[in-house]
DNA sequence: AGAATGACGTCTG
DNA sequence: ACAGACGCCATTC
C-alpha cells in the first residue's frame, strides 16, 4: 500500500474522530492527516467518498466558517441541517469557529 | 507534457 | 468585514 492510501486512510480517520456537535476545516484535516497546505486534496476525497460510508462529513467546514457548497446547493441545505441536527447553529452562513472548532 | 479543475487557504486593498 | 488575486495539492482531460 501507497504513501496515497496511507494519506487517505489517516485521513478518514481524523474524520470519523471530530466529536459530535464540533468541526474541523479542511486544512486541519490535511495538516492532521501529515499533509499540511492540501486542504483541496481534502475537498477531492470527500467529493468522491462512497455514499455508504459512515463518515462525518458535515462536521468538515472552510477555515472561515463557510460551508464549501453554494448556498442554494442542495448539499448546502443538508450539511446545515446536520449541523443543526448537532446543535450547530450558523450566523450568517458561517459557523462561529471560535466556539466550534475541534482542538484535538 | 501541459492546462484545467475543485467540498481550500492566506494575504491585500 | 469582504471580495479579488494568488498559491496549493492531487486528479483529470
């Protein structure tokens, strides 16, 4: 098995780690998962990740606190009402970071 | 091989 | 606070 697979596996990982009702940005994710500054290649594997899998991925945000999706999206709709299903409420389409971000 | 793409981040004005 | 410009990484065309 690939330093790839090692990546991805660590990576997915960290996700399925990040509590109930906190989130982690996709850079944090990078940088936990030993790739640091690969917050896109965060953003490519959660894209293609298999619709069975039991990961967390509404916990995962932008740094800012935005969600990744445009705002009409209807992915945008479900990840806010995951959110909210934990609790996290947003504040003008952003998550108060101070407040919810994991520090592991 | 080189350019384009995207569920991102940071710096600047 | 916010939008635009650049930079990044891996992947895809």
């Amino acid at each position: 098995m690939d330093n790839q697979e090692l990546a991805k596996l660590q990576l997915y990982q960290m996700i399925a780690a990040i509590p109930h009702g906190r989130v982690a940005s996709y850079g944090q994710l990078a940088h936990l998962a030993g790739r640091s500054g690969a917050a896109r290649w965060v953003g490519y594997c959660l894209r293609h990740l298999p619709a069975d899998s039991n990961l967390p991925w509404h916990r995962v945000v932008t740094a800012s606190g935005k969600l990744a999706f445009s705002v009409n999206s209807h992915n945008y709709k479900r990840q806010h009402q995951l959110l909210v299903s934990e609790n996290i409420h947003l504040q003008h389409h952003k998550v108060d970071m101070k407040q919810y971000q994991w520090r592991p």
